[in-house]
C-alpha cells in the first residue's frame, strides 16, 4: 500500500501532544497512583509506537483508543508482575508457577516477621551477633539426622559451592549417565567448569560401573559426584552405581562423596503410587557425607538450596567466600524455618504443605471435586464434563511417572481449545489448564483448597462474558 507522503505527516499530525492526551478522563483514575512524570513517559511511548506504526501504513488511533492504551500501559507497569493464578495443569510441582505452592499461615508468619526488623543474624540470648543458619540447622539436624547443614539461594548455587570448596583446581568424577541438564540453563558439566574444577567423565550413557570411578581416581580427584537424573531416566540395558557404593571407594582413596538429589524428600513419595526414591533421612543415614537438594520441589518450601551433611565438610563450605554471594535472603530463610517446623506439627505434612497435601490426595477425592465443580457451574453456554485422566508431577521429579486424576473437559459450540485457555489466562484471577486431545480441560490434581470457589466464580462469569460477545 503507497499512501503519498501528505498523507503520511497529515495521520502523524492526526496524534495528540502528550498534554491533551494525559488530560483525557480515562487517566484521572491513573493519576491516584502513578506519578505525572511516568504517566508522561507511559503516554510518549504510545504516542512514539503509534508513529511507527502509521509510518508502516497504519492510521492514526482515535484519541480514546490511544488514551486507553496509556491507561493500560500505566496500570501494567504499577500494578503488573507476578500474579496469583489457578493451576489446573494438574502439574502439581509447575516450574512457570513457582513450583511448590507454600501455605498460606506459613506465607503470613513469615512475611509479617520479614517486614519489620528480624533475628536473622542476632542471638537474642546474649545479645550477640548470632548464626543466620542456627536454627534451621537444628531444624534439619531434627528432621534428617544430619550433623550439620547450611541454606544458599537454590540448589544450583548449592552444587557451584560444593564444587568450588571441594574440587576448584581439581577434578569432579561423575558419570556420563548424570550429565543432566535442567531447564532453564542448568547444565552440570557447565556448572563443573564454573566452578573451577576439571571434569573427569566416567562410563558410558547407559552403564557405568565402580571399577570406572576406581580407575580415574588419581591425585587430582577432589569429589566423586552422584547427579539424580531428575527429568529423565535412562531405561533398557542400564547400570549406575548408588552413591553409598561409592563410600568404600572413598574409604580407599580419601575422595569425599557428593551426591545432588535435585528434589530431596523428607517423605516416602512410594506412599502417593510414584516409584521409590531414597528420603533425604536415607541418604544422610546411608553416611553419604555431603548431600545438595532444593528447597521448592518436593520439600515444599521456597526456593533455596539445601546441603546436609558431615560436620567437618558443612564447616569447610562456611569458609568459602562464595557463600556470600549466594546466600539466601531473610524472606526466604523465615519461610524454608516454618515449611521445616510444619514437617513436626500433629497432624502431619500431608496436611499442613501444600505440595504433600496435593500428591497424597485420592483419586476419590479428586472425583468429588470435579463433579461439585460441574454440579455448581451448570452453564448454558459452556458444557462440562468430569473424566477420569492422568497428571505428571513436573519440576524435576519422577518423570516417568502419572498420577491419577479427575479432570473437567470444557465444550464450547463456538471456541475452540486454545480459544478457550486463552480466554481462562485473561481471567481477573487467571486459569491455567491444559489441552488434552482435542479437548481444554481443568485438572483437579494440583487445585489447592482455596482454588475452588475461586475458579467456580470464574467459571460463572465466564460464561456471562461470553455471551456479552
Ligand atoms: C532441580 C535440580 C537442580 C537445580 O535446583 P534449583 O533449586 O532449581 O537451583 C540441580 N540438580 C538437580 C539434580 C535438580 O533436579
């Protein structure tokens, strides 16, 4: 399309000054909460994308158009960001989401202590400075029967630390069956070189044997390192040898033992029907000496990194001064300390963390859900079904496994399924499901208490907004 270059600046000069357009009545609710100043940034690069756009052919918007726009834009930036959503993926442990959901008394407690002044580094007794880890040291010593412990930012900050303390200007030994990569840049053997240590490749993909570790231990061997497969699993004509195989070799050679559980569990994950997995507990009574996992996966808490172990080797990780560049937040250390202390209440984790009160859910109970949820949304426009399904467990845990479920498949005459995520994404309070066949359909697993009545509010003026098309 070739419009003459008249027409051009006549659309251009069609745009408002910046001063008329801030003075539509659609920004008056905007300047009750953003300053003048970014309201007049927000509305000059409106009106500099609408330049752009009439210079690519288009027209100039009407002053309404563009004053919602700014209006929009404002709102995004003073009240936008992380958002509460619904997870009906059915992926209880959601890496998008922030995978595991924390309690909501938790959440409160621990934010209300984070906000004001706090004891984080203070000993109340003496009036000293205290231990930032004390007391979720002696939490995990509790809950793990470790000798000590220490918390970091995650669990990648966890492995570069154990690996600089004990294997900078050495070599890691690990096999090539646990070259694991996790989403999002996670890459072991890349962490490894960042770390500062070499990396000495034992095995093969499939099979790798202690008479490979024993091999390549030499004078330049500063840990013998076991990965968990988090997100994949090697099957068919496979051999591994469990870390605790490894302690003798250690015996032998002086070479400590790592092992990264990625998503360490202080429960049985055998009692939800998933396949086993050594607890934390195990390991640590197994005597692996130095021990890394997450704080956000299937422990339940925030993001953190977790290294249990020996005395002597926790007491040497303290000495690093990396640990003060990866050290975990106040907000975070008060939220991991009561995950920890609701591990030790009456009745139980599964009813007091949320990811353990997900997983341990029956399928019976599932089913209940789902035919309330129909029951109490019969729409005209909307029809629901309640299904029997399956859910993965998401966020680096048992990848091959499936939970059963209950889900909710939504049929819409007209909308099609990703028509109708979309319109469940752009919910006042969003919901996320997912597309099964040909079907959009809210899974049951991973809905937390307080989810229902939210979502069967969704689901009604949903239907309303709809119709109103
Ligand atoms: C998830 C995972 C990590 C990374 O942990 P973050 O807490 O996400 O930093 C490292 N190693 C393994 C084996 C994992 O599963």
């Amino acid at each position: 399309m070739s419009r003459s270059a008249d027409q051009l600046q006549q659309s251009l000069r069609a745009l408002p000054a910046v001063d008329r357009l801030l003075q539509h009545e659609l920004l008056e609710p905007v300047s009750l909460f953003l300053a003048r100043e970014w309201m007049t940034l927000m509305a000059r690069e409106v009106l500099e994308d609408s330049r752009a756009a009439i210079r690519q052919g288009g027209d100039a918007p009407e002053l309404d158009v563009l004053a919602a726009r700014v209006a929009e834009v404002c709102r995004e930036l003073r009240h936008g960001g992380i958002r509460r959503v619904i997870n009906a993926t059915g992926i209880v442990l959601h890496t998008n989401l922030g995978r595991s959901p924390l309690s909501l008394d938790v959440a409160r407690d621990a934010m209300a202590a984070s906000a004001q002044s706090v004891s984080v580094e203070m000993d109340l007794r003496t009036g000293e400075r205290g231990n930032r880890y004390e007391s979720v040291q002696r939490l995990l010593s509790v809950l793990t029967g470790c000798e000590s412990s220490l918390v970091v930012n995650n669990n990648a900050a966890a492995v570069l630390l154990v690996l600089n303390t004990f294997a900078r200007d050495k070599e890691v030994i690990l096999s090539r069956g646990e070259m694991i990569e996790i989403g999002g840049s996670f890459r072991l053997p890349e962490i490894i070189l960042s770390s500062g240590a070499g990396l000495r490749e034992v095995g093969t993909t499939n099979r790798t044997h202690l008479k490979d570790y024993r091999n390549a231990v030499s004078s330049r061997s500063g840990l013998l390192m076991k990965a968990h497969t988090s997100n994949y699993r090697v099957e068919g004509f496979t051999h591994s040898v469990p870390a605790q195989d490894l302690l003798d070799l250690s015996k032998e050679t002086g070479v400590p033992v790592y092992e990264d559980l990625g998503s360490g569990s202080l429960i049985d994950i055998a009692d939800y029907g998933l396949t086993s997995e050594p607890t934390v507990q195990q390991v640590v009574a197994f005597g692996i000496p130095i021990v890394s996992f997450s704080g956000d996966k299937l422990l339940g808490g925030p993001q953190a990194g977790i290294i249990v172990g020996e005395k002597r080797f926790i007491d040497a990780i303290l000495e690093n001064h990396l640990l003060r560049a990866l050290r975990i937040d106040k907000v975070s250390m008060a939220l991991l300390e009561r995950t920890l202390q609701t591990y030790l209440d009456p009745a139980g984790p599964q009813a007091k963390v949320p990811i353990h009160f997900l997983l341990s859910r029956s399928v019976d109970a599932l089913e209940q859900t789902a035919r309330e949820l129909v029951a109490r949304c019969e729409s005209v426009q909307l029809q629901l079904e309640p299904r029997a399904g399956s859910s993965a467990v998401g966020g680096g845990a048992c990848p091959t496994d499936e939970l059963s479920t209950w889900v909710v498949e939504l049929i819409h005459p007209r909308l099609k399924p990703d028509a109708l995520a979309r319109r469940f994404r752009s919910l006042p309070t969003p919901v996320l499901g997912r597309i099964r066949g040909d079907r959009f359909c809210l899974d049951m697993r991973a809905l937390l208490p307080q989810d229902l009545e939210e979502l069967i509010t969704s689901l009604r003026g949903m239907d309303e907004e709809i119709d109103s098309r």
